[in-house]
C-alpha cells in the first residue's frame, strides 16, 4: 500500500493498520508475515538472488518471497 507523498494519507494510518493486523494475527494465534520495502527503487541496486536469499533465510515462504522477487 503506497503512503508516501499522497493527500490525506500518512505514516499513521499505516501504523495503525499494522497494529491492528498484529492484534487480530496474535488474537488467532495465526503467522503475519510483514514487509515494508520500496520495490521501484529497492530493485534498482539490489539483485533478485540476494532478495531472495534474504526472503529465505528470514523464513519468508517460497510462494510468498517468489511473489516479492518477481515484482
């Protein structure tokens, strides 16, 4: 979900969002899997093998970190 530089959007709305997922994922005693990451520039000076290296060894699921690599 993109926040930056949008009107009547801010860091706030998506905190809160994320403590709200956080809440209901402990409340089910389920797995939320988080990222925060910005695909337009990240994937400019960070290799795919490396992302997912790194989606790899944080146990990111395969279906989810293929998902990531391939934007």
């Amino acid at each position: 979900m993109q926040h930056g530089f949008q009107k009547y959007k801010n860091v706030l709305d998506v905190a809160l969002m994320t403590t709200l997922l956080l809440d209901r994922a402990r409340e089910r005693h389920g797995k939320l899997y988080i990222l925060s990451k910005d695909c337009e520039k990240c994937f400019g000076r960070i290799t795919r093998w490396v992302m997912t290296y790194i989606y790899q060894r944080t146990g990111v699921p395969p279906i989810l970190y293929n998902i990531l690599v391939g934007f």
